[in-house]
C-alpha cells in the first residue's frame, strides 16, 4: 500500500522546447505502468497550456515553477495563482533557492506566495535549505527553521496544506546529495516544526531535493520522513526519472 505522502515531482527549471517536452513526456508516459506515487511536473510557465493538453486524463499532475506575490496588475513579466489556475496548475513551487538567490525572494515574499497560491487552489511546494557555508557554520537548522518559520506563520492552519522540499543549496546541481541521515536529520526537524503548528502535520509530504538520481532515490526514500523527491536534471532523462518514480513506488 503506497504512503499517501509519497509523491515525485520534476522540476524543469528553464530547459525544453515544444518538440523536446513532447517527447519527454511521450517516453514518461510510455512507462508510467508500473509507477504508483503520485507524480508532478512542473514546467517552465510559457509551457502550461502544452502540458495541459499532453498531461490530461494521466496520472500525472501539472505544476509550475512559481507564482506572482500580487493578485493582478501593473506587474509586467509575472503570472498570477489565478492565472496558473486557469491552466489546471496543481502543483507550484514557491521559494526556489534559485528564486531566492538570483531574483532576491526575502521569506516574507516567499510566504506571501504561497498565500496566492493557496487561496488559488494550489498547493505550493515551499522550499527551504541552507548553503555550504550556512552548513558548515552549524546554521543548518536554524536556516531551514527561519524559512520555514515565516510560512508558518503567514499561513496559519492552512499550513496543513502545503507540501515542504527540503533543498540544501549546496547539494543543487552539484552531483553532492545529502546523505540520507543528512536528509533524514533535516526533514525530521522540519517535521516536528510543522506538528507543533497544526495538528495534521502527518499530512504534509516533506521531499528531499538536490542531486536526487536513480542511483541514490531508493535511499534516500528509505528514510521515515523523506516522503519523496524535487527532482530536477534527472527529471530530464526519462529513464533516469522513470526508474526514481518505481523507486518511490512503495
Ligand atoms: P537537481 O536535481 O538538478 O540537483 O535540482 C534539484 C532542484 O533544485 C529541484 O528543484
């Protein structure tokens, strides 16, 4: 029986093209049988209305890879929760590390996204994670809590409704993972957090994110609070993805 937790998402990132999505997804789909979590893309905005069509009657969901802090306006350049909604989004990733590194997303703005995307219908998948250097200072959790903290706190008990991954920013795109008690330490931390604010804590998936492949997903998912995976480049490479989804498959 699987845990209801359990869920896989890929992250794209700013990679595909009409023809390349279409034939990723073709060869996902291709083997999808023997795949029982639940499964997510999400993909660049520009894509949606693509992987609308490609995705629907699947056993995949769509998500996108974030969302505007406002509701509508005079905001050239973002896209609205409503906006994403339109385009069936289930999924959104709010907080990226690459968001909050590259375009300067404070935890306030990250928490008042995922207000949008919660009011939207959305589940956002906040994510949270230290550097190397927040690491070996022995801030780990202390970061992870902080990030954490404000969208608690601007969310209140809808905070039960959220999906957590855990990023360490140093393991992003570096072939460095956390080790699965790395992992494991982390999300546990994570998850008392989020049992001290709600009482249905034991429904947020927590997912680990950073380097995840087909050669570490079964061990990392081994871990009691290491619901599943932010997958990025190995989402990429069907096969590679494919093997992660049976993995996760328990
Ligand atoms: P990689 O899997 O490429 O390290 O990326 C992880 C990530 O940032 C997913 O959101």
């Amino acid at each position: 029986m699987n845990n209801p937790r359990n869920l896989m998402v890929g992250n794209w990132k700013m990679n595909g093209s009409l023809a390349a999505n279409a034939s990723l997804l073709a060869d996902i789909l291709a083997g999808l049988a023997q795949v029982h979590c639940r499964t997510a893309l999400c993909v660049p905005s520009v894509y949606l209305s693509q992987l609308q069509t490609l995705l629907a009657g699947t056993a995949i969901e769509l998500g996108a890879q974030d969302v505007s802090a406002h509701e509508s306006g005079a905001y050239t350049g973002e896209v609205s929760a409503d906006m994403l909604r339109d385009f069936s989004v289930r999924y959104c990733v709010v907080g990226h590390s690459e968001r909050r590194q590259f375009h300067a997303e404070s935890d306030g703005v990250v928490a008042i996204k995922v207000q949008r995307a919660l009011a939207a219908g959305i589940t956002p998948i906040v994510c949270v994670g230290e550097t190397l250097a927040e690491r070996q200072a022995g801030l780990t959790e202390a970061v992870v809590r902080r990030q954490m903290a404000a969208v608690i706190h601007a969310n209140g008990h809808c905070i039960s409704e959220i999906v957590v991954a855990y990023e360490p920013v140093w393991a992003i795109g570096t072939g460095l993972t956390a080790t699965p008690e790395q992992a494991q330490q982390v999300h546990a931390v994570l998850r008392a957090q989020l049992q001290a604010a709600t009482a249905q804590a034991e429904r947020v998936s927590i997912l680990y994110g950073g380097s995840m492949n087909a050669d570490n997903a079964a061990q990392l998912l081994a871990q009691p609070d290491v619901d599943g995976g932010l997958v990025g480049g190995a989402a990429l490479n069907a096969h590679e993805f494919l093997s992660m989804l049976k993995a996760a498959s328990r």
